[in-house]
C-alpha cells in the first residue's frame, strides 16, 4: 500500500533490488494514457474518413483519382489488353468442366461438394435462401437444408465468406436481411464454428454513410461457388427458392397419400405469374394453395469445374470482398482483407486490397494452402480450354468498366459457321446506333453471322433462341401494373423482329429472308393437381384447408424462413414477424435432435393431426377405416412424425407431367378416382420458365453463367456477372449438315442433352439424385451421362437422331413438335401470349371469363376424354414463340412506368 505521503513505502533494499520502480511504474501510466491517446486519434481517423466520404458526392472518379489508383488501373487495363475479349483473365487450357441441366442435378452436385469441405468456401449469389433444401423430398433430407450444410462446415472448422446482393426492399424481396440473419444465426458465441460464417451485403444503402456510392438501379447478380480452391460452380442457378426443379418440370405438389412427401415446402412452391415473392414480412399472404394453383416451372443449366480457372474464379471473389470491405465495412473488424498468393506484394491492389494507416480486421492469406500443394489448379484435369469473363465497374468491383462478356458474345456469334443456339431468360439488344436505350451489339453480331453465312451460300446456317414466354413477374398482362413487364416484353419484340432496327428488318434490308435463318421458341409444361375427392371431403369434415395443411409442414420443416430468426449479434428479421416467434440463434440446433420444438411447430403438428383424424370417420368411399395407425411414423430420434394423409391408398399420382417425357405409356390410362368430371378442373399448365444464360455455337464453343442478353449484363456498367467461355479440345466425330465434322465433346454433348429434354426425347427424373452420375460434383471418376446408351447397354437411338443439329429430319421433328404442342396449350387452356392475341380486345376475348383462373382448362364442359387424349400427344415442352402477340396495339405506352428515367432499368 503506499503511504500517506504519496511514497511507495519500499524499504532501502528494496530501492537496491528494484532501482527503476518508481520509472516503470511512471512508465506504465503513461503508456496507459498513450494506448487512449491512441485509440482516441484513430477513432478520430476513422471518424474523419467517414465524414469525408462525403466528398465523393462531387468526385464520381475517387476511386481512381490518386497515383496508386491509377498505377492499379493501368496494370488492369494493360492486363485486359493482353487477353481474348479483353477480360481481365486469361485462357486456361486442362479443366475439367462438368454441365448441369436443371436444379435437381445441380443443387444435389452442390451438396455433395460443400459437406466435404475442408478449409474454404466462397459463396456469391443473387439470392441465397438459407431454408433452401438442397435434396428432396425436403422432410426426409432435413440435413441437406442448405443453412445445416454451412452450420455442420463452419463447427469443422471450415471458413465461410457469403457474399449477396442487397436489394432495394421497394422494388425486389430477395429478403437478403433474413439472409444475413440466419446465417450469423448458426453458430453462436461459446458454440463450435463461431466466426467461421461471415457474410456481407452490396451495395451500401446508407446515406450518412456512403452518399456518393449507392446504387439503387444494378444489382450484384453473380452465381458462384467456389471451395477449397479446388472446385467451383457457376451458371444461372441461384441458392434459392423457386430454382429446384428436374426435367419433368411438375407444376403440382398436392399430395393425398401425405403432405410429408411434397418436394416444395412453403415459399419454395412459387409462380411468378401468378404472385411473387411481394409478402415477405407476411409469407401467409404471399403462399399459393397447391389444391388450386400450379407453380412456375424451371429450366436452368449450371456448371462444375475443377483446374487452373477455378483460381480465376476464386480471384474474382476476392477482389469482390475486398472491394465491399473498402467501400462498406472498411471499419468494422468481424470483416478481414483476403489477401491472395499469387497476387501478393505489389500486386496486391489488382485483388483490392488497401492497407490503410489504421486498419480493421486482420489480413488473411488465402487459400490456406500453397498453390503448388493444390493439385486440382493443376491445368491437367480435363481437356476444356477456358476462360472467365465478366461485367464489372466502378461500383460493383471498384475497377474500370470491363464488359468481355459481351465482347465474347459478340464475337463468338458472328465467327459462327452453322449455328447459334441461345438459352436466355431476356432478349434485349441493338443492331446498332437506333434502338437507345439498348446499345450492346449482340444483335448487330447476329445480322452479321446470318448475313455473312448467307452469301456464302450456307443456307441452313440457324440461329436458335429459347426465351420465357412472358419475363417472369407477377400480374396479369392486360392491367396497369403489369407495365414494367409489357415494357421488356416490346423492347424484345422490337430486338427481335418489329422495326427497321429489329434483327428480322436488319437481315432483311440486305437481301436475305431472317424466317429462313431465325427460330425463336419458348418452353411451356402442363400437370394435373391431386385434389381429390378424398382431400375436399376431408377439407370439409375437419375444418382444415390443403392450404393450412401445406403451411403446417412448411412450419415444421423451414419454420426460420418463414418467422424469421434471432442472430448472435441481437439482430432479428423485425419485417418476418414478432421477436417472441422467431428462433434465437442458441435454439438453432440440428433437425430432429431438438428437445424443444417451438410453439409454431407445436401448432403445426396437430394442424396435420386434425386433418388426418377426420380420416377415421370418413365417409368418404375406401377411405373410412384405412387410418390403421399410419397416421404417425418414428422419426427413429423417439418422437414421431405427423404424415397427413387423407388417402394412404390413393392411386392419384401428385403429378402427371412425367408424361411428357420418353417411355411413360399413354396418359389416357393414368388413374383418377372420383367422377371424371371433376377431374377437367384439376388440369393446369404453364409456361416453364427459361433462367439459363446459355451460348452454344458450332458445337464447339459454350458460353454459360449468370449474364442475361441484355444491357443489365452486358454493358458492365450495369449488373454485375460473371460467366466462362469453354471450348473442349477433346474431338468427337460427328455430323454437321449431312458432312462429316470434328464437334468438341462437351458443347456437343450439352446440346444434344438439352435438345432431347425440349423434345421429350429423355426418361423423366425421380427427386433422389444419388445415383445419377449428373448429380454428382465434377471428377474424372463421374463424368456426365450424355445419355448415349439405354439401360440394357444398348445404343439410345436419340442420341444419334440428335447429331446433326442442321438435319432435315430433326429440324422436322423440332418444329411439328413445337406446332403440335403450341396448338394444344392454345386449343385446352387459351395459354398466353398467344398470336391469335393482336389487340388488346383480342386479348379479352381470349382469356377466360370470370371463375376460371388462367391456366386452368377454358372450357370446363368439355369431355375429360378429350382433354386426356390431347395432352397425350404432348411431348417435352417447346412450343413456338408467339411474335404477332399485340402487334397491333402499344405494348408500353409512355407514362410514369415507362420514361427516360425507367427505360434503361427494364433494358
């Protein structure tokens, strides 16, 4: 203690054995008031930059203003210079590339790489839905739940970096907060995998905090995985809610023999059309009764690769990151530099990393592993020549406009010899200087290669386009607020064929006829819904919809995306319900295994007991009495699982779509049990919507990812994306044109897969991807199935009808498909948009009359043997794209959805 004098009351030896006391304890304090000092001027450092920020408001280029900004865009620029299409990448010869034909493969591929894990995961998406079942049915893969996937990675240890689009909550309901939410719900503090989820949100929608660099118009709209630096996936398929789908495209979900079995739980059964994600905060009001609606089917394709590109990819997202810490979470220590070997030293601006005077957040050097130690980077793991190319600017990768998208679009396609094939979700481009506000030149690319391969006497020279038949937003076309839609749907129209600037007047002004050349198609899928006699008669005896039925096992199985979640940081989805019904982040423990369900979940299961209890008294015929204790099943954790069922026996099919494709017997035999009359209103049909964004040209080069064929995605200036050009050095003799031809296998194998699923040439999918080499991760050992061979070994005759893309014979079958179907979507259901429909007036007098939902049977008199009979002659799913719909009316008068100010947004 000292003494009351102030002194420190050591004795004389111990003065002799601590001289420099007194100094060190002076020392100390001082130290402790310089640590505050310090602490106190960087804080006013930070405080000083923040408020400066400000200042960008009047200095658009202050990101490349200063010397070191322009030292980094001038090795970029050269860098970009150097390469092919000027991407900032280069070629990369030796990758293994894999292709994915819809979400089911896809996503079970996806599963599969991420649970074997070991030290990284890069995630970039659009979209990500935590509750998104990678693996169907959902309440038997319980485990495959995308957020249980990253949960059991992060407690191995493996770090997690998610990075997704922050949307503008007015205009889009990505509902990218419940995102972040849930993911930083997953492992909270004290808990294995603490820290090891970190996931950011772009742009920036914070005026105080970032006034000069918010942007409310682009979207961040990358696709892409990468894990371990050894393996990516990228293309068109977001991690969400809508994208699961197989090639039967199914539009019913209604299941009587039990509700456990649905493949679509909750939000995750979604038609655009009808209603889009618009309720988040109330998903009741946003949910869709599957006894009366059909969802919006799916068509995507994505891709696999592991080799020396996969670094390129891994690359791109670390600039990505870098570029968001800078601009949004420069301050905030749970956010880490990424540095990158390979780009380390001096060249550690060309992956944005900034060492400021005061930094937050520790640097980490990535990958884990020297890249010399990774074998899969090696460039001797397949054949496949390829390389990134992207859409980036200022605001989205804080670099200069890059846009080698649309110059390898562009290029690609006006070197084409025999065909262009294009899968898109839009098709907006301009032939030239005319058609403002478009002005990427795909569509000049495209009079040219017609054009060019004309005069040279190449009169079977195609180009192939499959777009959605209406762009994928809720509403019905005819009203006011469908304005926005009716815009993109004229500025296609006028892209492709009204107008003196359209592709068709282009072809057309210099002598050559664009119908003999152009063929432009869209995908459509009809289903029936298993609304029985069984489910209505127990609808009415237990007071419980289909509807309350369905949202009772949603609650069970994804209950956090649909109340919301508590995270580790205190934070909650306040828009997705009240704080006492979300879970918090310590009660998120694996399926199953918890030991206390929430009250939602209570509620839920006897939602499913009430429903079946009415089956004991049924009176419905071969029902009453077929209870027999099977209403619950071991859950094999000691509790039991609530089926709801309302027919165990039921020989109803929940879906009959499989019918379209190859080896399904006729569909006039498929079972229906109640008066068949009640069966005309249960047949539905939709248009299958078409995500990919695909090129494929020659049979040799395939260019896949997230870019539309818009000025959104190719302008770079815009959407941000990312997509890889491929063209397979490994040969497969083939046929072009009668002729013989040298194709590369992987360009050829995916068209003549695709080609086969659009013409209902392929067996339909069961939901269990385990043993189908196509659902499985990209390797040497599980290369694709290009579906050459039937099961008995023997050859698939459809693999070699679809050889020749230029063949009389198939271009035949093609196109009397396409008739055939097209005029019995047209004759049953009056789908729309239809060429019968020139005039809005037209368009009244086409669409059913009041008490008939659109895609339902028009004509709800007709014999039920007529309908079966005509859908039976129905197979796989083109139909014609209708280019005379409202030709003679204006698509989108101007006004205040449509303006100067609007127009480049729907471009």
């Amino acid at each position: 203690m000292p003494d009351e004098d102030g002194s420190s009351g050591l004795g004389f030896k111990d003065k002799i054995k601590n001289p420099f006391s007194n100094m060190k304890q002076s020392l100390e304090e001082s130290l402790g008031e310089s640590h505050h000092l310090r602490d106190a001027k960087i804080h006013l450092s930070h405080k000083k930059h923040q408020i400066g920020k400000l200042a960008n408001l009047f200095n658009s280029q202050h990101r490349h203003d200063e010397e070191h900004e322009k030292h980094c865009d001038d090795k970029r620029t050269k860098i970009c210079e150097s390469h092919r299409f000027e991407s900032f990448f280069p070629e990369r010869e030796g990758n293994l590339v894999k292709w994915y034909v819809d979400g089911r493969d896809y996503f079970w591929a996806v599963s599969e790489a991420l649970d074997k894990a070991k030290e990284t995961i890069y995630i970039a998406d659009w979209w990500l839905s935590p509750e998104l079942f990678l693996r169907r049915p959902p309440y038997f893969n319980q485990e495959w739940r995308l957020d249980q996937v990253l949960k059991r990675r992060a407690e191995a240890g493996v770090k997690i970096y998610v990075i997704v689009y922050r949307e503008v909550e007015a205009a889009l309901t990505c509902n990218s907060e419940h995102t972040k939410h849930a993911l930083q719900a997953l492992c909270p503090k004290g808990t294995p995998g603490y820290g090891n989820i970190r996931i950011m949100r772009h742009p920036d929608h914070n005026f105080l905090e970032n006034a000069a660099d918010m942007t409310f118009y682009w979207a961040h709209h990358e696709k892409f995985i990468v894990i371990d630096y050894n393996i990516a996936f990228f293309g068109g398929l977001d991690m969400c809610f809508g994208r699961w789908d197989s090639h039967n495209h199914a539009l019913a979900d209604v299941h009587p023999e039990g509700v456990i079995n649905e493949t679509w739980p909750g939000q995750d059964f979604n038609n655009n059309r009808v209603k889009d994600f618009q309720n988040v905060q109330d998903w009741k009001q946003n949910e869709l009764s599957k006894a009366d609606n059909g969802r919006m089917p799916w068509h995507d394709v994505s891709m696999g690769i592991v080799g020396p590109s996969v670094y390129d990819i891994a690359e791109h997202f670390v600039l990505r990151w870098n570029f968001i810490k800078r601009d949004k979470y420069k301050r905030d220590d749970r956010f880490d530099w990424l540095m990158l070997r390979g780009r380390e030293g001096d060249d550690e601006d060309l992956v944005g990393v900034q060492r400021p005077s005061h930094p937050v957040g520790d640097y980490v050097l990535h990958p884990v592993k020297p890249l010399e130690s990774i074998p899969q980077l090696e460039p001797n793991q397949g054949t496949v020549r390829a390389q990134v190319v992207r859409s980036a600017a200022d605001w989205s990768n804080g670099t200069l406009t890059e846009h080698s998208i649309q110059n390898a679009y562009s290029e690609i396609i006006r070197a084409a010899e025999h065909y262009v094939y294009i899968e898109n979700q839009f098709f907006i481009t301009a032939t030239g200087e005319n058609q403002s506000p478009v002005h990427n030149t795909i569509g000049a690319a495209i009079v040219d290669a017609v054009v060019k391969n004309s005069e040279r006497g190449k009169d079977n020279f195609k180009v192939i386009i499959l777009i959605p038949a209406v762009p994928g937003f809720a509403g019905d076309l005819r009203a006011d607020a469908a304005t926005g839609t009716r815009a993109i749907m004229d500025y296609q129209y006028k892209s492709i064929c009204r107008g003196p600037d359209s592709i068709f007047e282009q072809i057309r002004a210099r002598g050559v006829d664009p119908a003999k050349h152009i063929f432009i198609f869209n995908l459509r899928s009809y289903d029936r819904l298993a609304k029985t006699g069984a489910i209505k008669k127990m609808e009415a005896e237990s007071g419980v919809s289909y509807q309350e039925l369905q949202r009772a096992e949603a609650e069970e199985i994804m209950g956090e995306g649909i109340h919301g979640t508590v995270d580790v940081d205190g934070g909650r989805d306040t828009h997705m319900g009240r704080a006492h019904e979300q879970k918090k982040a310590e009660e998120t423990s694996d399926f199953k295994k918890d030991s206390v369900k929430a009250d939602y979940e209570e509620a839920a299961t006897d939602t499913k007991r009430k429903f079946e209890a009415s089956r004991q008294n049924s009176s419905v015929s071969g029902v009453k009495g077929q209870g027999g204790g099977d209403e619950e099943i071991s859950d094999g954790h000691g509790g039991t699982i609530t089926k709801g069922t309302a027919n165990p026996n039921s020989k109803v099919k929940p879906s009959v779509a499989h019918h379209a494709m190859a080896g399904q017997g006729s569909l006039v035999d498929e079972p229906w049990e109640d008066d068949p009359k009640d069966e005309v209103e249960n047949w539905i049909q939709e248009e299958l919507y078409i995500h990919a964004k695909l090129l494929i040209v020659d049979d040799k080069y395939v260019v896949c990812g997230s870019s539309n064929l818009n000025d959104r995605s190719q302008l770079g200036t815009h959407d941000s994306e990312l997509s890889v050009v491929m063209q397979d050095t490994r040969i497969i003799n083939s046929t072009m044109d009668g002729q013989p031809y040298e194709a590369g296998y992987h360009a050829a194998t995916l068209r003549r897969y695709l080609w086969r699923e659009h013409l209902g040439l392929l067996p339909p999918q069961d939901v269990d991807g385990s043993g189908d080499p196509n659902a499985q991760p990209p390797s040497a050992d599980s290369p694709n199935d290009v579906h050459d061979k039937n099961a008995d070994g023997s050859d698939d005759e459809t693999y070699a009808f679809v050889e020749d893309p230029l063949s009389e014979k198939l271009w035949a079958t093609w196109t009397e498909q396409a008739t055939t179907n097209t005029e019995i979507f047209r004759h049953l259901f009056h789908a729309d948009p239809d060429d019968h429909v020139l005039t809005f007036k037209d368009y009244d007098r086409f669409m059913p009359s009041k008490g008939i939902e659109p895609g339902h049977i028009f004509d709800q008199f007709m014999p039920p043997e007529d309908v079966r009979q005509k859908l039976d002659k129905v197979r796989g799913h083109l139909v014609w794209m209708p280019l005379d719909f409202l030709k003679d009316s204006p698509m989108a008068e101007t006004g205040l959805q449509v303006n100067q100010w609007t127009e480049s947004v729907y471009a």
